[in-house]
C-alpha cells in the first residue's frame, strides 16, 4: 500500500518509551475539555507513577491474621489524610530504626518523637518503622477522594493531620463499573481525573496499581486498612 504523509491517526505510531517501567509512558496532549484529558502535574522528583524506581530487594512480612488500624466510612475533615498507599518500597537508608515489639499506632509514633531526625512512623501490623525520609511517594498502589489532589498531598504533605496516611487497605467501596481496561489509564493523575470527571455518575474514590496499570473507581471512600504512617506531630487522638 502507498505511504501516506497526512497524520491520520491510523496511521502515526504510538510515542516510544525509554523506560522500562509502564507507568512512565507519555500520552499525547489533548485541547479537549474533558477532565480526563487534561495534562497532568509534571514532578521532577522519583514518584512511581512519573518516573522509574529502584527494584524492589525486600519486603516487611504482613501477616494474614492482621487486625486492622482504622476502618474509614466517612470523609475526613483533613482532605489528605483520605489518601491511602500500598505496596510501598522501603529505602534501606531511610529506615531509622525498626522493632516487631511495638504494635500500637501511638506508641510507634511516641518513639518517633524522640529521635531527632525521625520525619515519619509506619506502623504495620508487624513493625513500627520510623523513617527520615517519605516514603509515600514511592508506593505502587495510591488511593484519593474525588475532589483530592495527589500532588499536593502524596507528592509533598508530611505535615499536621494531613500527613497521615493509611496503607495496605481493602476497599469496600461499591465499584461503579466505569472502570477502564488494564493499561488504558497508566497513571494516578489519570485515575484520579476520570474519577473527577465521573463524579456525576456517582465516583467518590479512585485507587491505582501501577504494576497492573488499573484504575478502580468507587462509590465510596470506605475502606478497612492494615497500617499506618505519618509525622510525629500532632498526635493522633488530636486528628
């Protein structure tokens, strides 16, 4: 067949990528004006869902027999603390200091506070891990509210009430079945549009896999989770 030259768009390959993570893939920039168009923030730093990461070596065990640290029904009034991760990767270097002796959310928190360069606690179901640096960013899977914003509180917030964030959750919410086909949406910023841009149709809440490249979009933000990470300061009853 004759080669055309016209940009039909059957006939234009898609863009290459020079990674070999899926989701650092670029997608053309549209001028329509739907939510899920629109470009999304640039960040210059190693968040999974913009750029590559390390690989994985390791990971903290999680116990089947988990009693969960706090089950969510309803939004919160800190708009951040209603994001959740999962899967995260821990930075070996960052990690502080670790004890499978302390179980309970303030107790990790407590002995946060006493090391000077502790930024955050993780409390999961088998440690209490404090941290000097965020760790949040680097989490493959990342949930929010409809009318959240991933980068200004996954990508930034460790501070006050709004720092703290669950993680390894279940989500209960009711799916709505707008979900798109693995790999269509393959970044959160993507997920958390089209969940803005279905809000008439009743999307509460996103969550993103980077690793299966999926995007669920849910009535609701509740949810049952198995850990817990944020600053050493304010303490936890006060949020």
């Amino acid at each position: 067949r004759p080669k055309t030259t016209t940009g039909y768009p059957w006939t234009t390959g898609r863009p290459k990528t020079t990674t070999g993570y899926p989701w650092t893939t670029g997608r053309p920039k549209t001028t329509t004006g739907y939510p899920w168009t629109t470009g999304r923030p640039i960040s210059s730093t190693g968040y999974p869902w913009t750029t590559a990461r390390p690989t994985r070596t390791t990971g903290y065990p999680m116990s089947s027999t988990a009693h969960p640290t706090i089950t969510t029904t309803a939004a919160s009034k800190y708009p951040c603390s209603e994001f959740t991760v999962g899967n995260c990767y821990i930075d070996y270097d960052s990690l502080l200091w670790s004890s499978s002796q302390v179980h309970d959310n303030d107790l990790c928190q407590y002995t946060c506070s006493n090391f000077m360069h502790c930024l955050l606690f993780r409390q999961t179901d088998s440690y209490c891990q404090l941290l000097r640096d965020d760790f949040r960013p680097n989490c493959k899977i990342v949930g929010g509210p409809v009318d959240g914003s991933i980068a200004e509180c996954v990508n930034s917030n460790t501070d006050g009430c709004n720092g703290m964030l669950e993680e390894d959750c279940y989500y209960n919410g009711r799916n709505l079945g707008l979900d798109p086909p693995a790999g269509e949406v393959v970044t959160a910023y993507e997920c958390e549009a089209l969940c803005h841009g279905f809000k008439e149709l009743g999307c509460r809440y996103w969550v993103f896999d980077a690793d299966r490249e999926s995007c669920q979009l849910l009535a609701s933000s509740s949810r049952r989770c198995y850990g817990l990470s944020g600053p050493h300061y304010p303490e936890l009853s006060d949020c």
